[in-house]
C-alpha cells in the first residue's frame, strides 16, 4: 500500500515538472525583444522616414535618416517595413535580434 502511494506520488511530481517545463518554454519563445536593423533603398542608400511596425499591434517606428530603427517584438510576430513608393516587405521573428531590409521600388504606385 505504500509503495502504491509512493509511485503515484512520483508520477504526479513527474507530470507537474514536464508541465512546467513546457510553460517556460513556451514563456521563453514569447519573450518581448529588441529587433535593431536599417532599412534601404535597393542600391541607393538608407530609407530615413520608412515605418515599421509589427502586424496586429499598435507599435510602430520610423528610421532614423541613416535608416536606422528599434522596434520590440516576441518570436513569432511578423514585421511591416514599409515606404511611399516602395514594396512592402514582411518577416516572421525568429532567433535574429539585427534585421536588415532592401525595400524595392515600385513605380506603379508612383504612376510611373
């Protein structure tokens, strides 16, 4: 009869920590972090005024006019680096903390 109590017991405590395991893992892969990178113009230099910002939020930049930007964002977000005139581009955060984008120009938007 104890030795019943003593296994059952082992396996509740086996379960709890896998269980707990799991959920820092899971903490672990949403962590907030800061995405650094520059945005450019495809063979003409940085983009300064270029808004990014990460989809189905309201946090947003603008770089810096060497094309610069600082954004916090969690592993599995999506980013949208966009421009007036420009493609926009979108990535999925991974392990990368330093981003950095050539934006492509699209003359149909200008009409031209």
């Amino acid at each position: 009869m104890k030795s019943v109590k003593l296994i059952s017991l082992a396996i509740v405590m086996f379960i709890s920590l896998l269980s707990f395991t799991q959920q820092s893992n899971l903490n672990k892969q949403r962590e907030l972090k800061i995405i650094t990178g520059t945005v450019s113009e495809k063979g003409n230099g940085p983009l300064p005024g270029a808004r990014v910002f990460v989809k189905r939020t309201k946090k947003y930049v603008f770089t810096d006019f060497r094309g610069r930007y600082s954004i916090e964002a969690r592993r599995g977000d999506v980013i949208i680096f966009s421009f007036i005139g420009f493609d926009d581009f979108k990535i999925k955060i991974g392990e990368l903390n330093e981003i950095h984008i050539n934006l492509i120009s699209n003359a149909k938007t200008l009409g031209i």
